[in-house]
C-alpha cells in the first residue's frame, strides 16, 4: 500500500514539472524575440503531446497563408484582364538549376573567341562534313552477356559504327589501328560484375579522351512498349551543355553521329544535361489519326446515335533503347595515355561541396 501510494505522489509531481518546463521554453522564446505563445517553436516544449499539437496549428496556418496569397493572385490577374492590363508576372519556383553558383566559364552566344576555337579543334573535321563518322566499338578484356547485348544496341543507334573483339589486344595497339583504318573514334564498353559501368570515348586523331562513369542502363527488351529503330540517320539534341568543359563534352558526342539528318526515318537521339548527369535517349516520332469532337456539329447525332467526329493527327514519341545515364570522370589531352596524359578536367571528391555547383 505504501508503495501504491508514493508511485501515485510522484506521478502527481510531473504535471507541475511539464508546465515549469513549458514556461521555461515561453521565457527563452521571449528572450529570443518572441511574444508570449505566439514565438513558441515545437522544439521548445518537452511535452510530445503539445509539441504535436502545436506543429498541427503552425502546419495549418501556413496552409491557410499560402491558400489566401493563392486567392489574391489569381483575383489580381482576374482583375487585370478585365481592365485590359498586363497580369501581374508569375512566381518562378527556386530550384538547384536556376540557383546554381556563378560560373565564369558559362558559354556566351556573342563569344567571337569560343567560334574561332570551334573552327580549329578536334571536332571541327567531322562537324563540318569534311570526314564522315567512323566508329570502333571494342570491350574490356573481361565482358560479359549483358555487355554484348548493349554494344549491340550501340550498333543500331550509332551508325556507320563497327565492332572488333578485344581479345587480348592493348588499348594503344588498338587506337594506332584504328588510325590506320581511318576510324574517327574508338568506344570502349568497360563492365565490372557482369554489368556495364564506364564508357571511354576516344577521338581520332588527335583525341580528346574522355572517361563517363555509366549506371541505370535499361536494353531495349526492358522498355514497355519500345520501337524498332530503322536505319535512318537520326537528329541529334544537346541539352544543357552551356560551360566551356560542357560545350567541348558536346561536341565530342555531336562528332559520333553523322551531320545530316534524314527525318524521313523518324529517329531522334538525344542527350540531356542536368546536374552534371547526361542522360540518353532514343525515341522514334509516330503519327497516328485520332478522333476528335466535332464542335461545329454540337448536339447533332449520326444514324447508329453517336455524335460526330473529326479526324486529327496527333504525334507521339515512342522509345527505342537503350536507356542510360552518364556522368564526366575525366577529360584528357590526346589519345588515352594513363601514365604521361595531361588532363584538362578530373572530377575529384573535394568539388562536391556544394550542391548548386555544376560543371558541364
């Protein structure tokens, strides 16, 4: 019984000592700039039933603020339509792209000096049609199933593109070859764990040599509903590659397809930068008829009692395969040289410092 009754004095002294400690938190509030209740945070209150009744209130308010600024938005531009005014312009949501950090090297469209450079690099031959695309697609020394099923689907997007078995050929035996056989660049497909991770990008002669870290590969077969690309010359699309090291990236890639489209086939191929990531995509364009409602014939029916229809021609995309990401490791002067190359860029883990920072 004595026990019972001190159990039930102690559980009696916690109420005073919850409310001591809710006014303590009232005072730092106070102390800190806050008034009374109103500059109470939840994370000042030790007590789990009034911190989550208090975050509910504030959750509530904030969504009954941003309903009200919604209201007045739109009766602000209601207004302005009908007095014949410019609606007032609309909010742009801040996200990591359009906060990124500053980036001195951000390609201009009036920059005469990065025209010049583009008209004596690299890439300058076969970007102006004076050499036609060639290229050698070669595996690791160790490949696997999976690997030979993506260079196959490489061979069908890329065109005018040959494969050779590494065997156990050194990579620099295999780039004078190329050379010789006019080749205007070599593809390696590196796997690890029966799986693809890394793709190196060599231009011929003169290099550049750059190294992508490869993920999130999906074969064609994987793709619901996917298309059967022809042999076509497909478009090609850049995205998003708008500093100096991306704009060089680009062209590197742009120099693997032939420059002049034939749209007749429908294909287009595409590379999209975003954060750093360069995702790709091959899609095929489809036309179909689909019916739409006639207005000019409204409340009118045919004989069967449906109303009727006009035809319209809608375009879709559809989507061929393959499905990867890749991401810049390394960009290196000249052909691939791992011991005396000079690099122009390396990726190294103390860039990743901030998240807005981008570099391509």
């Amino acid at each position: 019984m004595g026990k019972g009754k001190r159990k039930r004095e102690e559980g009696a002294g916690d109420a005073p000592v919850a409310a001591a400690a809710e006014r303590a938190g009232e005072r730092k509030a106070e102390a800190a700039g806050g008034s009374g209740k109103s500059g109470v945070l939840p994370s000042m209150i030790k007590n789990k039933i009034k911190r989550t009744e208090l975050h509910s209130k504030l959750k509530h308010e904030r969504k009954l603020e941003k309903r009200r600024k919604a209201k007045a938005r739109e009766a602000a531009s209601k207004r302005a339509l009908e007095l014949g005014e410019e609606p007032p312009p609309k909010s742009v949501p801040r996200t990591i792209e359009n906060t990124r950090e500053s980036d001195e090297t951000v390609c201009r469209p009036d920059d005469e000096e990065l025209f010049a450079g583009n008209d004596a690099d690299e890439f300058s031959a076969v970007l102006k049609q004076e050499r036609t695309p060639k290229i050698l697609i070669t595996t690791c020394r160790f490949h696997s199933t999976r690997g030979r099923a993506f260079i196959a689907e490489l061979l069908s997007v890329i065109p005018n593109t040959h494969y050779y078995k590494r065997g156990t050929y050194e990579l620099k035996k295999i780039i004078e070859y190329a050379k010789k056989k006019d080749f205007t660049s070599v593809i390696i497909v590196h796997t690890n764990r029966r799986e693809p991770d890394a793709l190196l990008i060599i231009g011929l002669p003169d290099g550049p040599t750059a190294h992508f870290k490869l993920s999130k590969l999906v074969l064609r077969e994987d793709i619901n509903n996917h298309g059967n690309p022809t042999r076509h010359m497909p478009e090609l699309v850049l995205n998003n590659f708008t500093t100096r090291l991306g704009h060089r990236v680009g062209r590197l890639l742009q120099s693997l397809f032939p420059q002049s489209p034939e749209f007749r086939g429908r294909r287009a191929v595409t590379f999209h930068n975003q954060r750093d990531f360069i995702f790709f995509r091959h899609h095929r364009y489809i036309f179909e008829d689909k019916e739409k409602k006639d207005e000019s014939k409204k409340g009118t029916k045919d004989v069967k009692g449906k109303k009727p229809t006009a035809p319209k021609v809608i375009a879709r995309l559809q989507e061929c395969g393959p499905r990867f990401t890749l991401k810049l490791i390394s960009l290196q002067h000249g052909t691939f040289d791992s011991k005396g190359g000079e690099f122009e860029w390396t990726h190294k883990p103390e860039m990743d410092t901030s998240r807005r920072r981008f570099f391509l």
